[in-house]
C-alpha cells in the first residue's frame, strides 16, 4: 500500500503565547498562517494576601519548555519535520514584574501580577473622585492593595503636575503599571536589595525572563525586551525609544538592572537546551519576535493603517487603535502606548488603548449569580428565542463606571422592566451591554484621534456568539470582521518573529495569510434605530451614576 503522500510546507514558525492562566506554544506555516500544531499548559495563581497576585516564574519557564517539547512531539506524529522551525515569536501578558539573580538564574520573588477579580479581567482600581492618584484606561474592580501606598506616596512627589508620567509613558501613575511594582520589591523585599546592591539582580516583564532564560540563562542569556512590553514599564519613554532617566529617578529605579530594549521584529538569541528539564528540541532556533499580548493581537488581524483597530472579547474587552507613527493623547481616559515596531531600522506604530471592564464577566454574573443559565454557551440561545431586549437595558457597572467616565459612584442597574420581560430579554441585554460599551470606547477613539472607523476587527472567546457579534455591527453601525484563526496573539508573534532580519520567511503581506478567511457581520437596522437604541443607552447610563454616596465598603473591599 503506497504512504499517503504528506502536502509540502512551507517554513514554518513557532509562537510562545504566555498568559496569566495558561501558557501555549503554537506552529504555524508561514506561507498560509495554518496553524499546524499546539500544546497548553495552565499555571497556577497565588494570592499570598486579598489584593495580591503572584505566579512562579520558574513554573511558567517549565511550561513554555513543556508546551515547545509536547508541540514538536505532536509534529512528529504529523510526520512534520521541526527542522523546518526557522524562527519563534514571544507574545506575552504584559505589567507582570520580575526579579531575578543574573548568576544563578534564580527569581528573587514571585513574578508580581496585576490582581484579577471574579469580575474584568487586568484590573486597576477605581479611584475616588478628587483623588490624587489618576485612574487609567485599563479595566479593573479591585485595587491592587500591595502597591496603592507606594502609588500614593509617589503621587505626592510628582514635579510640576500629574502630566509628567503620562506625557513620556502615556500612562497615568497607576498601581497597574511595573514600575510601581519593582518599586514595591525595592522597598519590601531584602533579597532584591542585596542583588541590587552587589549588582546581581536583573528586571524584566515576563518577555525578558522567558528571553533571557530561552537564550541560556545565567550562561550568557540575553537580556533584552521590545518596544511594546517596555512602553507599559511606565520607565520608558515612548518617543526617544529609551529609557527614561528623569522617571528612573522618580522611582529610584536603578537604569542598570533594565533590560536592552529592542524592536519586535529582530534576532535576539538562539534557543539553548535546557539540560534541568531535559528540554532542548528547537535547539538553535532564533528567537527573534517579541510583542506584548494586545500589540501581538493587532499584529495578528493585520492592521498595519491609521484608523484600523482590533476588539478582544474576553473576561473584558481590549480595544486597540492604529494611530501611525504619531502619539495621540487621549482627552477621554484612554492610553496611549507603542503599538509595535518591526524590525530594528523600521518605524514605531502607536496605538490608544481602552477597555471595557464587564464583558463575558456579565455572562458568567447571569450565570453564577442569577442562575438563569448554567453555561456561557446558552446566553445566545436564550437572547435568539426573543431577538430584542423588548426596551429592558443592562448596565453592568459593577464597581463603578470606567473609560469614558470614570464614575465610581455608579453601580450595575437593570432597567426598562415591564411585566412583559423574562429572563431571555436580560440575557439579551446584556449582550448588547457589552456592545454599547465598545461603541462607547470606539466613540472616544474617534474623537481623539479623528479617524472615523470603517470597520471593527475582532477576535477572543466571546467572537463565537454569532448574536453578539452581529449586535455590535448594529450598534457601531459598520461591519464587525471575524478572522477564522482565533489564535490571532499568537499569529501576530509568529508574524513578527518570520520577518525579522536574518530569517525572511514571512512577508507581512495578505497573501502570506491564506489559510485565514474572514467572517463578516454587517449592520441589519437603519442608521437612526442604531442611534435610538445608543441615546436609550446612555440615558440608562446617567440613572446608573451617583449611586454610591460616600467611600463605603460597598466597594468590596474592607
């Protein structure tokens, strides 16, 4: 019997996509974007107090190992030969800090997470009006408690006024952000003082330390990360492209224990075996694409025009806004950020960043809290056997109002209840309350940058509820565009990493993508019934605001 004859590949390229549930390590062939193999790894989450998140930087090392050695396992059963691996990309959560020891390898504390509540995901708090610590363009219900002093403290030596981070960061002086969180370990934890102080220890966000530790570690490891994860240290400043010595002073950070920042796009390192986890099956590979998640996931949905922007619906939604090669500043709470740069001689893109706190977290409210479904999946079935809301509008703010409020006298309201309402039209809308949110944010993209969008790019989890995805193109009143590779983060370090200078195996170009179709939702309503429903909205808004008096303990926390 003749062997089934296997269909010739093209280079193929792999993606390490660290997140803070899990870690992955994808391949992908570079002349169509089919994602050809893949292996997952969840890692774990510590809460040492209320407040605090950490994870064990050598358990996320072993899983990137883990999920590269399992992956190439997989692609010899498929009787594809990983020789033909020519480079990997690096997309990874982004804000978390780490310390560690530059001669042994060894962390010296946990990597120091922004703190995720049973609500949105990549939280910061809520700040109380007339407060001195700004609020951010990040989503967030619950203040990072480990750093709000150190945020506090600071805020009172700002110079001039509360302008001097944000116009070189294009960040608001916020616990999210990992210079507060280095400041934290510099002033809490001795075994990072003594490193500091006998000029052992080196910082990275999680990029750096997977870098650093792929490339050989205390054996000549580099250590370096990119434009993109650098512009969210709140140390950089993101129109020299440098670190920023005025902010290292600020935050009494030595400029000596930063890595080297480079672009997204070029050669850092080779893969070296690991001979403690017996890992070494890419052994020589360069590592050489490097983007924070959002960046990485713009790069993924291809959108390299002024004006393009991507949506991710997840536990909350990040929507990012190409604003070219100028950095725009946001008049409506959003932040601006360096949206990535491919490659050492190219030039650095800028994006605004919003988000919207309360996403699929108010599916899984329905469901915990309510019990009127038992999973996510049954939201669109309920919402498709009524097909409106029948006038009943949803505003989920939880723990206050966000990007472009910033109320955090407002809590989640339910309103336009008539004796005819049953729990299919709450379930619908609360899925348009996730589309007015992002139209709310796009509105403020809009208006900062002035670049109406012409259609909305989308990918994440929540994608696959066909209603939700085609309320949103009604609400926005353009076309909502679905790509049909969900892995669009791990696409887009794939992407980065198959350009780079040295390796070439991946043009950026639409053809290069081939194997990717897009599944397009246009507006079904006339213009004015999208604009009734929105003003309804937000006058549903306004009876949400004022709710919460004083600063009580209704914020949850005590």
């Amino acid at each position: 019997m003749a062997a089934t004859k296997k269909a010739v590949l093209g280079p193929l390229v792999g993606a390490v996509d660290q997140g803070t549930s899990s870690t992955r390590f994808l391949v992908f062939n570079s002349k169509t974007a089919e994602l050809l193999s893949h292996h997952q790894v969840e890692i774990k989450q510590e809460f040492p107090r209320e407040g605090w998140v950490e994870q064990d930087p050598k358990e996320i090392l072993q899983s990137v190992y883990e999920c590269i050695e399992k992956t190439c396992e997989k692609l010899g059963q498929l009787n594809i030969d990983i020789s033909n691996i020519k480079a990997i990309g690096v997309s990874n959560q982004r804000e978390t800090t780490v310390v560690w020891d530059r001669l042994t390898g060894e962390p010296l504390y946990n990597a120091v997470a922004a703190p995720v509540s049973p609500g949105p995901s990549d939280p910061v708090a809520v700040v109380p009006s007339g407060s001195s610590v700004p609020a951010t363009g990040a989503s967030s219900v619950w203040l990072d408690l480990r750093t709000q002093s150190t945020v506090e403290n600071l805020s009172k030596r700002i110079p001039g006024n509360n302008n001097f981070v944000k116009s070189k960061t294009g960040l608001p002086l916020s616990t999210y952000f990992s210079a507060v969180k280095l400041r934290w370990l510099l002033d809490n934890v001795r075994k990072v003082q003594k490193a500091v102080e006998e000029d052992r220890a080196l910082f990275g966000t999680i990029d750096s330390w997977l870098i650093w530790s792929l490339t050989g570690g205390a054996n000549g490891g580099v250590h370096c990360t990119d434009v993109t994860n650098a512009s969210r240290t709140m140390l950089f400043n993101i129109h020299s492209l440098e670190w920023d010595k005025e902010l290292c002073e600020f935050f009494e950070i030595p400029i000596k224990i930063l890595p080297n920042v480079r672009s997204s796009s070029e050669i850092y390192g080779l893969m070296k075996i690991s001979h403690s986890l017996k890992a070494g099956a890419l052994e020589g590979v360069p590592i050489s694409g490097c983007l924070g998640d959002q960046s990485a996931a713009l790069v993924g949905q291809m959108c390299f025009q002024d004006g393009q922007a991507k949506n991710t619906y997840g536990t909350g939604c990040f929507l990012l806004c190409n604003t070219g090669r100028k950095c725009v500043f946001s008049e409506h709470g959003l932040l601006t950020t360096v949206a990535y740069k491919l490659g050492r001689d190219k030039p650095v893109y800028y994006a605004l960043e919003g988000s919207v706190a309360i996403a699929g977290a108010v599916i899984r409210w329905l469901r915990d809290n309510l019990g009127i479904i038992k999973t996510s999946e049954e939201i669109e079935k309920l919402a498709k056997e009524v097909g409106t809301s029948y006038g009943c509008y949803f505003v989920p703010a939880f723990s206050g109002l966000y990007a472009p409020y910033w109320e955090p006298s407002a809590r989640g309201i339910i309103c336009g209840l008539t004796q005819f309402t049953n729990k299919c039209h709450i379930a619908f809308a609360a899925l348009e309350a996730v589309c007015f949110q992002t139209r709310e944010i796009l509105d403020a993209m809009n208006r900062d940058c002035g670049i109406p969008l012409s259609h909305l790019q989308v990918d994440g989890g929540m994608t696959n509820n066909k209603i939700l995805m085609q309320l949103q193109a009604d609400i926005l009143y353009i076309p909502v565009v679905k790509p049909s590779m969900p892995e669009t983060t791990a696409l887009g370090a794939a992407m980065a990493a198959g350009a780079a200078e040295g390796v070439g195996v991946w043009s950026l170009k639409p053809e290069d993508l081939s194997a990717v179709t897009m599944e397009r939702f246009e507006p079904q309503i006339n213009a004015e019934e999208s604009e009734i429903r929105y003003s309804t909205w937000k006058k549903a808004v306004m009876k949400s605001m004022g709710w919460v008096t004083t600063q009580s303990s209704e914020s949850g926390i005590p």
